[in-house]
C-alpha cells in the first residue's frame, strides 16, 4: 500500500502492517489508521504516520528505552477493547514534543499509545496514575541524540 507523507514523500507500507486505533488519538479522533515509520535504523524513535493525513505524524518512542521504572496498569475495559490476552502482546509507545530545535524534548508518559501487536489494535491510554505527567524531560544527552536524528 503507497501512503503519501509530508515528511517522506510516498512510502511504501504493508497493509497488514497498519495500525488501527478506533477511537483516535486525543484531539485527532478522526484520524484512525497509522502506519509506523523508522526513519532511521539506528534511531531509538519511530513516526506513527497518519494514512488519512499526509501532515499528520507523531513522534514515538518505547518508554522503558528512557524512563526504566515506567510501568502501566491498564484497566479491564481497556485489556479488552485491545482484545489483549497476556502483558506480553502490548507494545507501550509515547509520543514525544521536541521544542526548540531539539533542547527540550518532553514525553507524554501519561498517556500512552498501547497496541497488540497480535491484531495491531491501539488506544491512547489516559492513566490515572499521578507519577506520570504530558511532559517528562529527557535528559540532555538523549535530546541532543534526538535532534540530530
């Protein structure tokens, strides 16, 4: 499947592949289907691509990579609207803000993009736990490596 993007001209995409996130993400409830995009195979982050919105991308990245005592606890009503069967099946992403050319980098811990990566179902996850705030800092040396990337 050929998807156009701003950032990457037209990209190829296996359809199976595509993510589909029912409800959207927060503000952009319209926009349902994704596609993750490695830019970079060296780079510890990925863009969740719109299919529908060529303009529409998001910076993300695995939480545990930076933050190592990040855990979720997910509801029953969220297991199941992701038909999860074990822990295992989750892959947890958050979306990063990069502000100021790259010297402050912020990740929305909470509120993670969760998918089974059995049926490549997602959600964005609005956690009611109070550790967890819309912008944690990575810490210098992570920004600049983002940047550059």
């Amino acid at each position: 499947m050929r998807i156009e993007t701003t950032r990457f001209g037209v990209v190829e995409v296996d359809e199976s592949a595509l993510v589909n996130i029912p409800g959207g993400l927060l503000g952009f409830e319209e926009q349902t289907k994704y596609c993750l995009i490695q830019h970079r195979p060296s780079a510890n982050f990925r863009w969740l691509q719109s299919t529908q919105e060529p303009s529409l991308a998001f910076v993300v990245v695995d939480p545990s990579e930076y933050f190592a005592d990040y855990e979720i606890e997910l509801s029953d009503r969220d297991v199941q609207r992701l038909q999860l069967s074990g822990a295992e099946d989750a892959i947890i992403l958050t979306i990063l803000t990069i502000r100021d050319s790259g010297s402050d980098v912020s990740a929305n811990l909470a509120a993670p993009i969760v998918i089974n990566s059995k049926n490549l179902i997602a959600a964005q996850v609005v956690l009611e736990d109070e550790r967890y705030q819309t912008r944690h800092v990575l810490a210098t040396a992570q920004n600049k490596h983002i940047a550059a990337a």
